[in-house]
C-alpha cells in the first residue's frame, strides 16, 4: 500500500487499557468546545475582544508563581496528562456543518485545529499546579514533527474520538503525541498519528519557563520518551544542516547538476555553443516557478487563541487549504494528505495582521505530491514582510502527475 502502516504507538499500557474498542459503558467525554472552554479558564482569557488588555495585565501577577529551577516542581507520569476528548460527528449532526467538504468527506483543516487546540490542553495537564485554578505559563505550539496518516477518508457522519499525552519533556519544552481514531460499527479504528512539541514561556509570553519533569513507569514508556529525545537531536541537526548556514553535500550536488543538465537545450551547433541559459523543458514535466498559488487573510479577533494572538491552528488549516488547491492544480484531480511535518512556527501573528500565504510544488514521485507553503506577516506601518511560518504537506493524487522541474538554483 502506499499509505504508510498507521499504528497505535506503544502507547503505556495503563493508557492502552483506556482505549475501549466499544462506547458501551464508556465515560461522557469532553469534546471540542469544552477543550477550548478549559483552555480559557485556566489562562483567564476573556471571550470578549475589548476585554483582553485587562485579562493580559491580570496574568502578569502570575510571575510569582512560575518556579526558579524545574527541580523544584513534582515530576509526572505520562498518564497524568493523558486525555481523550471526542468530535461527535455521528451523534450530533448539527456540528457536522463545520467540518464538511465538498467531497463528502471531513475537512483536514478543521482537525489540524482542534489537535492543535488538544496538545496544548496536554500540556496544561502535565504542568497543573494543585490548588491554581490559572496557570502562570503560556504554552505555544512551537512545532508540528509528524502527522501521519493511513485513512485516504474522514467520514464526516461517525464519531471520532482523540487520545494523547505528553511523551518526551526537556526543560522547557514538551512533545505531545496524539492520536485519532475513527468509530465504524462499534469500533474505534486508527486514522492518524501525530507528534507535535510545545514550548513554556512566562505569563507575557516573553520568556521561556520551566516545566515539570516527565518520569517514564516502565519499558515501553522509556522506549518512548527516548524517542522523544531522539527526535529532538534530529531537529537541532536538521536545523544546522540548512543549506543558507551549510552547503550541499556531494550527492546534493550531483542532483542538481543532472537536472541541470536534463535542461540544458543540446539542439543548439556543437557542445562548446551551448548556453547555460538556454533552458529546455522535458517531456511531461512542469518548470517549478509555474506550480504555485498565493492567498492573502486579514487576520480578524475571531482566529485569535487564548493569548489574543492568531491561533495556530488556524494558520494551519488556510496553509493546508492553499496546499491542497496547489496539489489539485497541479494534478488535475483530487489530491489526498498522507503526511503533514516539518511546521515550524518561528514568529507569532498578531490580531490585525495581512498574512501572506505562497504555496509551492517543491517534488513530485509517481502519484505523489510535496508542497511547501511559505506564510509571512506584512505590516503595512513598516512595509516589512516578515516569515512566520513554513509548511510541508504529502499529497497523493488519483492519477500520476508530471514531475517538477526547477529552472534557479535556489
């Protein structure tokens, strides 16, 4: 199959056990709104847009609260922040409306943001201070690591159920795994994995904060958490490894000189008249600066999150959207997402922002189709454009695409 295996991970097995396959007998869980309910109250945030100068300046008496050393908080167990909350698409028809697309099928978008919504309630789990109704952090999603999934469809009229806990946490930050599962006659099936990682900052958001440490209870759960570090040694070496701070490697080398050469126009007399200017399209391929679509969003108080800044998951949902168009474009037919990483979030939005969404088509293979989206603020004071974002999304498409070709170095 081209879909990689979606598996439930080694989840501890306490957590496994809580994973009932039926509903009968099961607990009322939260859903969506009472997740984001919870995530206001325990920030103080305030409902009412006018309202949120007042609530930002009552969380700076938070200060005294945050610890000195995160030897001084009580460690926690990878069950202590373990959640499930369900999107009752099947039993509550009228918030089926939401998550609806065309096809049929439920909107992707729509479940980037309510993951994005649940891992940072995981978190605010993991770090609850006893007897503190409010929390002196600020947790912001810093990055989305992996999102796979093994289901081409998301019926939009079967209830899914979400699961996760914090897996992995360093001193400041924290990595979250989540799963979602789909009900098909009376069972719970996977549909997808994700790994996002979130940072602790003081309650202004300025500066980091530490978080209580994360003790794994037994052989699985070590496996896990020293996958999480793992995971984070290969983002510090991905992220040293940029060809702005480091050049390509020999092999890299060699790639961009055979497709250099695949395009170079030999019709011209004789090898030694050949320009390097003279370009040439192969056959069935498709020059990479005509495979891109732009958007533009006025970011309006209504995507804001608890923080009265843009809502990660929003900007996620409209990246995916322009993704999505620019595979469909480009493929001529319905594009399917098999893979969601590397969304690094380097800068926050704020309310009244112009984002400026550039969607790219930077490899294809057979049916697939990866797209890079580039988001970026304009303020219109300083006429500076600054990136806050850069997606990556796996598509697959219904039939085989032509394969992108780049014409520029860069």
């Amino acid at each position: 199959s081209a879909y990689r295996l979606c598996t439930m991970r080694k989840l501890p097995s306490v957590l496994a056990r809580k994973l009932t396959s039926g509903t009968s007998g099961s607990p009322v869980l939260p859903d969506m709104s009472e997740v984001r309910s919870r995530l206001r109250d325990i920030v103080g945030a305030s409902t009412n847009w006018r309202d949120h100068v007042q609530a930002m300046q009552e969380r700076k008496a938070l200060h005294t609260l945050l610890a000195k050393r995160q030897e001084d908080l009580p460690p926690r167990r990878m069950k202590d922040s373990y959640l499930e909350v369900i999107l009752p698409l099947g039993s509550q028809p009228e918030i089926r409306e939401k998550y609806l697309n065309v096809h049929n099928s439920v909107r992707f978008g729509r479940i980037l943001e309510d993951l994005d919504s649940l891992g940072v309630l995981i978190c605010y789990t993991h770090t609850k201070q006893e007897m503190q109704p409010r929390s002196p952090l600020s947790i912001v999603t810093a990055l989305v690591d992996k999102i796979n999934l093994c289901k081409k469809i998301i019926y939009p009229d079967c209830d899914i159920k979400f699961t996760g806990n914090v897996s992995w946490v360093g001193r400041t930050s924290m990595e979250v795994k989540m799963h979602m599962l789909q009900l098909h006659g009376g069972d719970y099936s996977p549909v997808l994995d994700a790994t996002f990682v979130m940072v602790a900052r003081d309650p202004e958001n300025k500066r980091p904060a530490f978080v209580n440490p994360l003790i794994p209870e037994s052989p699985e759960e070590e496996e896990i958490f020293k996958q999480g570090e793992l995971n984070k040694l290969k983002r510090i070496d991905f992220s040293t490894a940029s060809l702005l701070k480091m050049a390509p490697t020999a092999e890299e080398r060699n790639i961009v000189h055979d497709i250099f050469l695949n395009t170079l126009d030999t019709r011209q007399e004789g090898e030694r008249t050949v320009s390097f200017r003279s370009r040439k399209l192969p056959p069935n391929s498709v020059w990479m600066e005509d495979a891109k679509l732009k958007g533009l969003q006025i970011c309006h108080p209504q995507e804001r999150n608890i923080f009265n800044r843009i809502f990660g998951g929003f900007l996620m949902r409209k990246a995916f959207e322009l993704g999505w168009a620019t595979a469909c474009s480009y493929g001529s037919s319905r594009p399917f997402i098999v893979s969601v990483d590397d969304i690094m979030f380097q800068r926050p939005v704020e309310v009244g922002s112009l984002l400026l969404l550039s969607a790219q088509v930077c490899y294809t293979e057979k049916n697939y189709i990866q797209v890079r989206v580039h988001s970026e603020v304009y303020d219109a004071d300083t006429r500076e454009h600054h990136t806050t974002n850069i997606f990556h999304f796996t598509f697959i498409s219904e039939n085989e695409v032509p394969r992108v070709i780049p014409k520029t170095y860069g």
